[in-house]
C-alpha cells in the first residue's frame, strides 16, 4: 500500500476514463466574430488525461464515451486511434439534420492583455444520452483496469450520465481499481441542469466512490458544499487556502487519499506563473514555481492531471509524482491544442530542473 491507494502492479488497461468526446474550433487570436478560419482540436477533459497517458507516458489507457456515425465521428475517432487511446464506444445513428451531435467548443487563444473566450454548442449533444447499462462493466474491467476516472463536465450534462459515472465507479471499485474524479465546476453547465444544490447533491453521490480528487478550493466549495478554509491565501500561487480545506474533505469523505490541483496566476494571457499542490494521504507536497510563455493555455489541467497519475501509477515518490504533474502540465501550455505534444523524456527533463537551452 502506497500513497493510501493499492495499486494493482499491471492489467490490461492501466487507465480507463469515461467522458464525453468534443471538437474545439480555434481561430487562434482572432476573436471568433472576425474569423475566416480554424484549427479543429479533439478533447474532452477525461479524454485528454487519457490520450497524454498513451502518447506521452506510453501506458495503456481507454476511454468510455458516446461517437456519433457521421465524418465529425470519424474526425474524432481518427484522433482517438492517434493518440493509442483504445475506444469501447456507444455508437449514435446521425439523422442527416438534427443530429444527435458531437459537441462543438469555440475558443479562441486571447492575447496579452486580451482574455480567451469560450463559448459551447452542446445541443442535442450524444454523450449527454449515455446511461447506465449502455456499456458492459463486467466486461471491460474483466480484462483488468488500475485506474477509472471521470469528471465534473460529463456529470453535469444530464441526469443519466451522472448515473453512468456512480455505476461505473462502483463497478471500478468491485474490480481492484482506483478511482478518480476531477471536480472541473462549470457553473454555466449546471445551471442549465438544476443549479448548484444539484450539483452538490449529486457529485457528493459521486464523490463517495473516489480514492483521488482533482480540484481546487473553488471546484470543493462549489461542487462539494464543502465551506472554505479559515486562512486566506496570500496570491494565487500559496496552497494554504487549499491545505485548509483539507481536513473538511477528510471529514466529509474519509475515503478520498489524495486531492491534488494545479496553481496559476495570470499576469496576462500569454505570462502565466504556474505551480501544484497534492495532498496525499495526509501530507502536502507543493511543486516549484515557473514562469510560463503560453501559447494555449486550454488543457493544462488535464496535462497535470496525466502527469501526476503517471507518477502514482509508475510507483514514484509523493514529491516526485506532482513534479511530473507539474512539469508536463507547463510543457502542455506551450503546444496548439488540448492534449501533449511532449515526450517523456522532456517532462522528467524538466521536472528535474530542465531549461529551455537548445537540444543538439
């Protein structure tokens, strides 16, 4: 038993995620109501974590979600196959007309003293149908999972998709595997699906079945009801306010060892200071500092997220686990897109002390 969590040493799987798949449209800095063109991105925050675990740290991840038969289906089952994810779809029929549809976000990059802006089109949105029974449980951990994760974003889109999570990681938890859950509260979401006292009552249902929590002290105030910490934080980069809360968590789910998030202050679009912090079964362990030139900021979550369950999994120490989160998280920001464009290699590189010299 390491970290509070027992690990299974291998499996078939070594992370599974169970989310809902989207395509980004990204005019770059233009803002969108100026733009003539886009890059298409393929996301999705559980996808993310699971496609920067394959292609980056080369283990063997999955993914559970909704595709729907028409070529925006195959756009994104092209990048699935790409980044080594092995899909167990739920497979929709297109209607020629309405759908049903694979999420649309548009999100232009910002620049320097100009914000991004992020706006969505989830309407009649696939992955807001799943339901439980619509994937084989016993099948699919048969073949042996480590780890099952899901989030926030995919539990807020219906009813039956946050039945899906509760069933999935009760089935996770049946098989051996650890669990996780990344908070990611989007106020804009759950307004439209009952508010905020339903999203405390149904990701505490959630949360129940956890072992790893990702989320802020904003992501635990808002979507656990859990109340805030006695100590103010000095800047956005001090953990104290974090840690504070941290003895409320225990308090109202004993079983959840590690609650990690990612700290940034925004100097301005592109000049981020980043760190991290982890609690993990008890202890705090906080990553150094740096200055970050963003190019895109979108993902860089998920990039610390991947990064830190990496570590968990590979057996690494507490300290050394968030360092890898945080090293690929900052690495993330400096690619186009949602998911890494980085090796690991460079991430141990720069979790180690690395600096941006030229490599010859």
């Amino acid at each position: 038993m390491k970290y509070g969590l027992n690990i299974q040493p291998k499996s078939e799987i070594d992370f599974l995620s169970l989310g809902a798949l989207i395509h980004r449209l990204d005019p770059g800095i233009i803002p969108f109501r100026k733009a003539t063109e886009c890059h298409i991105h393929v996301s999705g925050g559980e996808f993310n974590v699971a496609a920067n675990l394959s292609d980056c740290f080369r283990l063997k991840s999955a993914i559970t979600t909704a595709i729907v038969d028409y070529p925006i289906g195959d756009l994104i089952k092209e990048r699935v196959r790409a980044m080594g994810v092995r899909p167990f779809y739920k497979v929709f029929k297109h209607d020629g007309v309405h759908g049903p549809n694979m999420a649309t976000v548009y999100s232009d990059r910002g620049q320097g003293i100009r914000a991004p802006v992020v706006f969505y089109n989830r309407s009649n949105e696939a992955a807001a149908q799943l339901k439980p029974g619509d994937f084989d449980w016993p099948a699919i951990f048969g073949s042996g999972v480590r780890w099952f994760h899901s989030g926030g974003i995919f539990a807020a889109l219906s009813p039956t998709t946050a039945e899906l999570i509760i069933q999935g990681m009760k089935a996770a938890k049946a098989a051996g595997a650890i669990t996780s859950f990344d908070l990611n509260y989007r106020a804009k979401l759950w307004n439209i699906s009952g508010g905020h006292e339903r999203a405390v009552s149904v990701l505490d249902r959630i949360v129940k079945n956890v072992d790893v929590l990702v989320g802020n002290e904003e992501d635990l105030q808002c979507g656990l009801g859990i109340p805030g910490p006695e100590v103010a934080a000095k800047s956005k980069l001090d953990p104290s306010a974090f840690i504070g809360m941290m003895e409320n968590v225990r308090k109202k789910h004993p079983q959840v060892k590690i609650v990690a998030t990612t700290l940034r202050e925004v100097h301005s679009t592109n000049r981020h200071s980043w760190s991290a912090v982890a609690w993990i079964d008890g202890k705090r362990f906080v990553a150094p500092v740096c200055e970050l030139d963003v190019y895109d900021r979108v993902g860089g979550g998920d990039g610390f997220a991947a990064g830190f369950v990496y570590g968990l999994l590979s057996g690494e120490s507490e300290e050394e686990a968030v360092k890898l989160g945080w090293a690929h998280g900052a690495l993330l920001t400096t690619f186009p897109g949602d998911t890494t464009m980085a090796t690991v290699e460079q991430v141990r590189a720069f979790a180690q002390g690395g600096s941006a010299r030229i490599q010859r």
